[in-house]
C-alpha cells in the first residue's frame, strides 16, 4: 500500500484537517509532472529556486509547526479534562471516606431517602465513566497520529532528496526541526497512569460493594489454578494494548506507600535476572528438549544493583504433571559469591529464624532445606552466571483481587553473564555479575555492550494469568485480537542461550523463526480467523457432546492431538478454548498442586510489593498457576534438528526428496564479497611487520657468521640458530597472511587470533640470548674473530 492511501486510511474523522498534506507536498514536488517523464528529464529547468524554498518552506514550518501545534494542544486539552474529571469525583471520594467509619449513621441515611442522592451519585460516575472512554480513545488516537505524520514527514523529505535532491538535501534540516519540536517523542505514561486511578475508582463505585467483596482474598479451595497465556506485542501496537487493559484493571504501582492516586512520575520498576547454566548448557538443553524435570536457576532483583536491593535466589523444576516447585529466598548482595562457592550457607538468617519460631520451627527446616537443595544444585552441575535479563515491567491488577493478574514487560535486553572462555571472558571469574554493567548503573538499551554479548527482544512480552475457569470476555477479545501474537512457552532464559551462545548449543526453539516476519496482523482478518475459530469450536462442541463438558466423570479428557501439527498451533483460539474447557483434567491437576510442598515464602523486596516473575515454561506451583499443555512440538517432528555449526559438523547425508538439491554455496557466501580497506589493510600491515622481523633477524646472523672466525664453532652455531629464526619468522608471516585472507574471502567468523608464532620466536631468541651471554662468561679471553662477532651483534641489536 502506498504511503498516501496509507494516511488516508488512518486518519481519524475529527481531526482530518490537522493531519499533515502530503497531497500538498506532492503538488509542490511537480511529482504528477515527472512521473510522467523519463529519469533523465527530470532534472530540467522546471524545479526552480522558488520551487525549493516553498517546499522547504511547507514541509518544515507550515505543516511541521501545525502538527506539533495540534499535538501540544490536545495533550494540554487531555490533561485539563483528566483534572476535571478527577475535581468531579472528589467529592464522592470523600463522601464515602466520610461513610465508611460509623455504619450506623450509613443505615439511618439510607432510610432517609438516599435513594435520590444514590441515583444522582450513579449518574456522576456513568457521566464520568464516558469521559474516561472518550479520554482513554482519543489518547491512543493521538499516539496513532504522531506516528503517522511522523512517517509522512520522513517519507516526503526522502522522496525530494530522491527526485529534486541534486543541489542540496532537506533530510538534515527536517532532523533539526524534528528535535526543536518533538511531537513524536510524547510520552503518555502519566496519563494512562491517571486514567488507570480513575477507572478503578469509578468501577469500584458503580459495583457498590460488589468489588469490596470481589477485592478482598478469595476463600477458595487450595487446588485453584491459573491459567497462564503468552504474547508478544509489537512496538506500534503497545500502547492500544494498555489503553484496553487499564480499562479493567488499575496499574500496579511499585511503590512502598500507598496511594489512592498513582503517581505519574513513578517509573516502572527495572527487573535484572541473572541465569544459571553450565559451559554444556545442560539446563538449557533440558529445557529446550522437554526432559523430565527441567531444573533453572536464576538471581532477580529491582533496580539498580548500586541501590542495595535485596536479592532473590530462585530454584525452579518443572514436574510432568506441567505444575513447577519452586524453592526461593533473599540473600544480600555481598553473600552471593560465598554462597555460590559454597563458603555461606546463610546462617545469619538462619539463627534469625531460630530466635524468631524456635529451634525446630518448620519455617526454620524448610528455609535450610532450601539454602542444601539450591547449594547442592549450584555444585553438582558445575554452574555459574552465563545469562542476564534486563526489563521493564508494568503490571495491572486490582490490589487484593488475584483472579485477573497482567504483566507487559518492555524494553528487554539479554547480555551474556558468562566466563566459559578463560581468555575472554565477558564477566570476572572471581565475581558472580558483570561489574562494568552494575558499577557504571547501566540503563537499555545498554549502548556500551559490544555487539556479539548483547540481544534486544524487539517486541513486548504480554503474560494474561486468568484465576479459576470463569472466563472474561474482555480478555479473550484481547487474546484473540491483532494486536498480540502468540508465543506459548515462551521463555527468556532459553531466548537468550539461543541468541547469544548458537554456537555452543544444538537444539534451538521454535519460536526463534517469528522472529524474522511480521506479527502485525490486518484487523478485519483477525476478526474473521476469530469468528472462524469461534464455529469450528461450536461444531466440535457439538461432535464431543457430554464429554467436554463433563465435570464430574474423571475419565472425561480432551482427545489427543495430531502429532504433525507445531507447537505454535497451540496458541490458536480453537486450543485454547478448548484447554479452557478441560475441567475434568485440570481438576486432577489441581489435586497434584495441592500435595505440592514449596519452600521459603519471599518477603517484599525493598518495600516493593513481591509479584511473580514467570519464566518457565509451566506455571508456578506456589501460586497453583497452570499453563495450557503443549504438545513435543518441533521435537515430535524433527528429534535431532539443529541449525548450529556444531550439529551441522556432526549431520550426516542424508537423501534429499526428488527435484531437491544439495547447494555448492552457502546463502550468506553468495552474492559479492564486500570487505572494508582497512581489514585487507591491517592483515598487510602485520604480514609487513612479519618479514621486517626476518630481515633484521638474517641480517643480525650473516653478520655474526660472516664476522666470526674459522675455528669459533659457537658464534656460528649462533649464527645458524638465528638464521633459523628467520626463516620461520618470514614462513609463519606468509603462513598467517593467507590464511586470514582466506578467512575474509569465506566471511568466516572465526577468531584472527594466532599466538604460536609469537611465542617461538620470542623463545627462541631469548634460548640464543642466554647461550651467547653463558658462552661469554664461560670464555674470559675470546679470540679477536669473536670479540668482533660479539660487538657486531651488539651494533646490529641496537640498530633494531
């Protein structure tokens, strides 16, 4: 589609004539003239000095002025009708503070005639309640608006550079003006955070006591369970998806105090995890392969490490009834190494726990239990730090209401942790974390990393945890909509092992192929797969008859599923329904999560309220949190497949299908070879310094051979030994120069490095140095033959 029927199709009906002209700007280029032309003629004398300056002059005042005017304008007018809505409800807010201490006034009220005040009250929170709608739609209106005229602002400048560009180029002075008048940079944090307040106060209020009731914690049976769904959410998509959820659910401030408003200048907490692994990635392969029991090891913490947050030690295992025990404590900064080596085993918190409970108290013999199990753990597999994960979390939930709980997790960077290779490590092997990154309070997107050690996820991570089988039908809208993708079993930890550390493993997952294409879906073909999905559901209802729907028969199970299909079918609505329906399995589920025994509860961590950070691939057994089963996948399919250099090394023949044929060049090989100068220039340059290091070495040994007498047999054994030296100096240069050459026609990504060479001639002469200098001593009256050989050799050393 084309970027001005593009426009056109986004513009939003009341604010048609604050969108910027590009049919204009177009008119103003002569476009409709020049196309009609061929490419040589359209740099004729048409395009004049005063056709330049009243483009310039359109493109970066008169549209970009009114843009960035209209955009000010409506976030002031934004703002000024939050403030308003927020002075209407005042009142009420402090009527019902007012009422809640004496409920005897509150009855007698009631009987005298609170029905007509109750009625004007409700009317004020509905009036209200629109305004938020009308607010909550025309803010994400507006962000789609900076982003479209921003785009259309890049688009006409790069079409006059591409067309009337000849003299001079308008791109830098629109960057310019971009910067002095940044209507794209907005940022409406603040005031999603102030829609969110209002919202939950407003649903609060209409419900009259109905969300009292449903806030407070559920008196449920113990073998409830969670519903855990993934998605990914792209970067233009972001902020519709807030608008929807906060429209349900309040945000979830990070903060120790309390507040009835959340504070727009409160940031969203940074969450750091640092993984565990081995330098097999044993518990990376484990995972990928769905093995029995999948063990992680993680250190997670808010903030800056500089802070002195408290640090959270976390042991996962995922058990094959898919729930997950999980072991955990807190631990300061300063006792993770000794921990790790085993030097601490928490005792100070230990003897805390015994002057608080009592020597045998069962708190005191689960905490220890979990210091053993995650010590023994850490040990045995030989692990250490390889991986770090680095994000933003905004959370949405109503405070003492568990049933709905949401996370958006943005801005997630991995970086590696690890110390495999001793000589290059990325991390101080005698420290547990990266003290460049932690010391110097590094912020996303981590811009002083280098390249191979650090991946940016380019999408949001969306985790919708539903409570019980109720289902909500906002959420399913949201799950079912263009604006996420699903990403079952999506896991940050084996993310990141798969991005950053290819080469030291051979079994990927299967999302990594998402990556590469386009997850922004059409609407309108989101709402036909959806209806779709919804009859295909009904006819299948129809053929099961009873057996879904059952409840009680614990025979009653969801029929198996084909093993051809991926395990990215999994996330389509038909399973997911379908998931949702198993009652009679997730009831036996639920019976398992019950005998589930998890250790060591967390505290809150810094004031800041504890939250799960869900990365595994199954649920959370102390939360009773179940995800939809997930079928081997990819696995099922293709047992030993693998794209790392390792597997493809080990991979044997194997008989291509007919009309399929074995290429000679590989794709990254093929096209032509574009090297900068200074690459073949550097490789020159160390093969020049090479044989200058030869030529000093054969001079220095002529001279002590030509120099020496007859009969003086050291000075020309010397004199050979050095000639020697340099004929494998100059050999190894010649050696070493075409083989990186080599290197570089094949685009190989191996290591230049070559130390051999260095160290044998550096031995070498240092062997011929000390045995001339013995051979020296030992002789205190040399004949003249040798005196003169030795001070050649020291002219010539010098000279060098």
């Amino acid at each position: 589609m084309r970027f001005g029927a593009q426009l056109r199709k986004s513009i939003y009906a009341p604010w048609k004539d604050k969108y910027i002209d590009y049919d204009k700007l177009k008119h103003l280029l002569k476009e409709d003239k020049s196309d009609a032309e061929s490419p040589t003629d359209r740099e004729d004398s048409s395009w004049t000095e005063e056709d330049e300056g009243a483009f310039v002059e359109e493109l970066v005042n008169v549209q970009l002025e009114k843009v960035h005017e209209f955009q000010a304008e409506t976030v002031q007018k934004l703002r000024d009708r939050i403030s308003k809505c927020e002075a209407r409800l005042e009142p009420l807010a402090v009527e019902e503070e007012d009422r809640q201490p004496d409920e005897a006034v509150e009855r007698q009220s009631k009987n005298n005639g609170r029905a007509e005040h109750g009625e004007e009250r409700e009317s004020t929170l509905q009036d209200a309640l629109a305004e938020l709608d009308s607010v909550s739609q025309e803010t994400k209106e507006l962000e789609k608006y900076s982003r479209i005229n921003y785009t259309g602002f890049l688009k006409a400048a790069k079409k006059h550079d591409r067309k009337r560009g000849h003299d001079y180029r308008v791109r830098p002075l629109l960057q310019v003006r971009l910067a002095a008048l940044p209507f794209n940079q907005e940022d409406y944090s603040p005031i999603l955070y102030q829609l969110s307040a209002l919202y939950s106060f407003v649903r609060q209020s209409l419900e009259d006591g109905e969300a009292r009731i449903s806030s407070s914690p559920e008196t449920q049976p113990s073998g409830e369970t969670y519903r855990a769904y993934k998605f990914w959410v792209h970067p233009e998509n972001l902020l519709e998806v807030k608008t929807i959820i906060l429209r349900r659910l309040p945000v979830l401030v990070f903060n120790p105090q309390t507040s009835k408003v959340a504070d727009g200048t409160q940031r969203d907490p940074t969450i750091t995890s640092i993984y565990f692994d081995n330098p097999r990635f044993s518990l990376y392969a484990n995972k990928v392969a769905q093995e029995p029991d999948p063990a992680s090891l993680r250190l997670r913490w808010y903030g800056q490490l500089s802070q002195k947050p408290e640090i959270l030690v976390e042991k996962k295992v995922l058990k094959e009834s898919e729930m997950s025990e999980e072991q955990r404590f807190s631990i300061k900064d300063k006792y993770v190494q000794p921990f790790i080596k085993g030097d601490y085993k928490m005792e100070k918190t230990v003897n805390k726990l015994k002057d608080r409970f009592g020597e045998g108290a069962t708190q005191v013999k689960e905490f220890e239990k979990s210091v053993d199990d995650i010590q023994t753990f850490l040990t045995g597999d030989n692990l250490q730090p390889v991986l770090r994960a680095n994000y933003t979390r905004t959370a949405f939930q109503i405070p003492g209401d568990d049933r709905v709980r949401i996370s958006l997790d943005t801005d997630l960077a991995l970086i590696r942790e690890d110390a495999i290779d001793l000589d290059r490590p990325c991390r101080d092997p005698d420290k547990w974390h990266r003290r460049d990154i932690d010391d110097s309070e590094m912020e996303y997107p981590f811009s002083s990393i280098r390249k191979g050690e650090i991946n940016r996820f380019p999408f949001a991570i969306l985790e919708i945890k539903l409570k019980s089988h109720k289902q909500y039908e906002w959420a399913n809208e949201l799950m079912n909509s263009h604006l996420v993708y699903p990403a079952p079993r999506f896991s940050k930890f084996v993310h990141g092992v798969a991005q950053l550390f290819e080469d030291n493993v051979n079994i990927f997952p299967f999302w990594l192929s998402a990556l590469e294409s386009d997850i922004r879906r059409d609407p309108e073909q989101a709402f036909k797969e959806e209806q779709e999905s919804k009859a295909k559901v009904a006819e299948e209802e129809l053929a099961l008859g009873s057996l879904i729907r059952s409840h009680g028969s614990p025979s009653a199970k969801l029929p198996k599923r084909s093993p051809i299909g991926s395990p990215a079918n999994t996330s389509s609505p038909i399973y997911r329904t379908l998931s949702q329906r198993a009652t009679a399995e997730d009831a036996r589920r639920a019976s398992i999560v019950a005998q589930t025994s998890v250790a060591a509860k967390p505290s809150e961590v810094a004031g800041i309220p504890e939250e799960d950070d869900s990365d595994d691939d199954g649920p959370q057994a102390d939360r009773n949190t179940t995800a939809p089963n997930t079928t081997q996948g990819i696995r099922s399919l293709f047992p030993g497949f693998s794209t790392s250099r390792y597997a493809r090394s080990r991979r044997g023949q194997e008989k291509l299908p007919p009309g399929v044929y074995q290429p000679d060049v590989w794709i990254k090989d093929q096209g032509p070879l574009k090297v900068e100068p200074k690459v073949w220039l550097a490789n020159q340059r160390t093969f020049i310094k090479w044989q200058h290091v030869a030529v000093l070495l054969a001079s220095l040994s002529l001279g002590l051979f030509n120099a020496a007498g007859v009969n003086d047999s050291i000075a020309r054994a010397l004199a050979v030994a050095y000639i020697l030296l340099a004929v494998f100096a100059g050999a190894w240069g010649w050696g070493v120069y075409t083989w990186r050459s080599n290197l570089i026609r094949k685009r190989s990504g191996r290591d230049f490095d070559a130390v051999l060479g260095p160290c044998i001639v550096c031995v070498g002469l240092i062997i011929a140095l000390i045995l001339n200098f013995g051979f020296k001593v030992s002789c205190p009256y040399p004949k003249a033959g040798e005196a003169q050989s030795s001070q050649l050799f020291v002219s010539i050393m010098q000279q060098s």
